[in-house]
C-alpha cells in the first residue's frame, strides 16, 4: 500500500519517516517550498523536525495533484485546515487515515466530519494517541490507535503502518478516538499553567484526574465510548501532553503561568498549539450539550487574557462535590 502523506511539520514528517522505515515509497506533501527543498535534497526537515534524519524513500512535494499515486492518505495538516486541504483534491475512494486533533472554530466539527463533508466517498480512519514526532522519527517504542469503523480497512491500515517500533492498536470508535485527541491539548496548557506558576505535582495530578473526568463526559455526550477515552488516544494522551515541555500546548501553558501573554507567544510560533483554537470551540459545544467543563473555561479564559491567580482561586472555591 502506497502512502501519502498532507502536511510536513513535525508530526507529519514522523509519520512518513515511519511508514518509509520498510523501504517503500512515501511522498509528503508540504505547502512551504524551503521544507520541500530541504527534505528533497538534505533528507532532513530543518523548520520542523531538525534532529531527524529522513529516509531516502521520503519524497516532498508541494504539488497535491502529486499524491494521486499515493493508496491511502495520511492527513497530517491542522484541524482548522483540513477542509479547505481536502477540498481541493481528487481523493476518491482511497482511504484517508486522519492524524489531525482537533475541533473545528465555527462548525464545531470532529475531523472526521470535516472530511466526510469534503470527501464523502472516501473510507475514514483516525489514528492518534500518545506520540511525541521526535521520537517515533526516532524509531522509539510508540503505540497508538488506529479507529476505523471497517475491519478489513482497519486491519490493512495496521499492518502497512505497523513498524517494529510503532504498534497501532485497532479500535471501531472513531468519535472516541478523536475526542481525547482534541479534549487533551485543551487540558494539556492547563497543566503547563500549573508548572508555569508553580503550583506542584499534587495540583497537576488533580488537574490530570478531573480532566479525564471532563474529557469522558464530553466525549459520551459526543457518542465516544468510556474503555476508549481510557485508553492511548484518550488518557494515554492526556499523561503524556500534560507532563513534557516537548509538548507545543504545555509549553503555551507554562508561558501564560509565568505571566506571559498567549496572543505573543502564538504569534511567535510557526508551529501550532492546537488547543489553544481547539478551547474556544470546545467550550461553546459542551454549553450546548450541558456538559460542564470548569478546567475548558479556565484555559478559555486565561487565553482571553485573564489574570492566573483569579482563575486558580475560581477553580479552587468551586463548590465542593463527589468524585465523578
């Protein structure tokens, strides 16, 4: 099975190093031309992935019409960019196994909505969970899930993306799988807040507890299944993100409890911390399906600029209730 794969930062360009590691063909597709250039003739991705050094049957273009050749199709692009990405190209009925986490700004749409609506013959599958793109370009030992609502599809993707450092794990819940991926990056600044104002493990381990408890209502309000959101994609994710300065949205966070503003810091970045766009959205969905998210609004304030110090109170004289 051919892979393509849409979108070269960090992530995308680990997925491709991957899915090369047997020797076959992978074409990446990248909008910017020095990314293009340096993959093509260095074999290194020196905007995103600098440490990396690529395999030779990683092949950039920045041609989507490229990736025609390709048998199935890694999108790797930010959520708030998948539609308009696929939109714009002849994908048919191959599948398209979605990598991106989060929720769409307007619509309020999963990924995998997004796309059935711009490439409604295509087959859908998501793969997420906890991944760091230095590492899995790396060869370190990754697992993952990989939804898919079709078994034999599933289990073709599996096998093809399966390396002997990269395990996927099969799952039917793609909503699930796609729900921990975007609720995590929300409460991964959060915990970068807590480590930013030094505030001590203690608060982040409550922090990462009561965010699994915010994280599975919502997802079961979206029609996620709970074993899911307990598993790679959802709480695996979640320890992950919440704990390394490797992650963009912890970093974020870490900033904002150190006094810095988030708008500065976001404009700074050619990199992007999803779950600084992903809060907002998520916050406005579960006010209408009445799900109550206290850490969602916290993180939605502070990056409306709020004061820190106001925020930790409000959370910490939240009245007091039963473990749920």
């Amino acid at each position: 099975m051919r892979i393509g794969v849409i979108g070269a930062g960090a992530w995308g360009t680990a997925l491709a190093q991957a899915a090369a590691s047997g020797g076959e063909d992978v074409i990446l597709w990248a909008r910017e031309a020095d990314v293009v250039d340096s993959i093509n003739a260095d074999h290194v991705n020196a905007a995103f992935l600098p440490k990396a050094r690529l395999s030779t049957a990683v092949r950039a273009t920045a041609n989507l019409s490229d990736l025609e050749q390709a048998e199935a199709l890694l999108v790797v692009v930010p959520a708030q960019h998948v539609g308009a990405v696929l939109s714009g190209m002849a994908v048919g009925t191959r599948p398209l196994v979605l990598c991106a986490k989060g929720i769409e700004a307007g619509t309020r749409r999963l990924v995998s909505e997004i796309a059935a609506d711009a490439q409604p013959q295509a087959p859908l599958a998501v793969l997420s969970g906890p991944t760091f793109a230095h590492e899995v370009a790396a060869g370190l030992p990754t697992a993952v899930t990989l939804a898919c609502a079709d078994p034999a599809l599933r289990e073709a993707l599996s096998e093809r993306l399966a390396t002997p450092a990269l395990r996927p794990y099969a799952s039917d819940d793609v909503v699930g799988a796609e729900i921990g991926g975007a609720v995590k990056n929300v409460l991964a600044i959060a915990c970068g807040v807590v480590e930013g104002a030094g505030l001590g493990q203690n608060a982040r381990a409550a922090l990462i507890a009561r965010g699994f408890a915010e994280m599975t209502r919502y997802g079961v309000a979206r029609g996620a299944r709970p074993e899911t959101l307990a598993g790679l994609s959802g709480l695996g994710d979640l320890v992950l993100t919440c704990s390394s300065t490797s992650s963009r949205n912890f970093s974020l966070g870490v900033g904002i409890g150190q006094g810095r503003s988030a708008a500065a810091m976001m404009s700074d970045r050619r990199t992007v911390a999803e779950g600084a766009f992903t809060a907002p959205v998520l916050r406005e969905d579960a006010r209408i399906r009445e799900v109550d998210m206290p850490v969602t609004e916290a993180v939605c304030a502070l990056l409306e600029g709020a004061d820190v110090g106001a925020i930790i109170e409000r959370l910490l004289t939240r009245p007091l209730r039963a473990e749920s």
